[in-house]
C-alpha cells in the first residue's frame, strides 16, 4: 500500500483504500468508524446508530 501526504501536511492518506458505506459494516465487531464530524475512532457498530457515516476495516500485522 502507498501513502500521500495531505495538503496540511498533517496526514498520511493511503492511495487505493476508501471508507467504505455504512450499510455494509459489519455488526458487532471492531472496526474503524467515521463519526458525523469526520473523525476516525475503533468501535463497534451495532446496525443503528446513524451517527456512523462511514467504516473501514482494521490492517493487519505484516508477518516477516
């Protein structure tokens, strides 16, 4: 995976890897939620809460 500097140059942005739609996160596990604000948190979406607009999936460990 790559990765941009913003403009802000305050973040690094991973080329090729969007959040995805809230109606296909999965419930009751963890994930990467995007509040109404527009911050990332780790959590669990339990299928409601419409405050979520956005879900990514955790990376994994890279095993050498």
């Amino acid at each position: 995976m790559t990765h941009t500097i913003n403009t802000t140059e305050a973040t690094a942005v991973a080329e090729g890897y969007y959040l995805q739609p809230m109606d296909t996160c999965p419930v009751n596990v963890k994930v990467q939620l995007q509040g109404a604000g527009g911050v990332l948190v780790y959590g669990q979406y339990d299928g409601r809460n419409k405050f979520w607009k956005a879900w990514a999936p955790l990376p994994r460990e890279r095993k050498e």
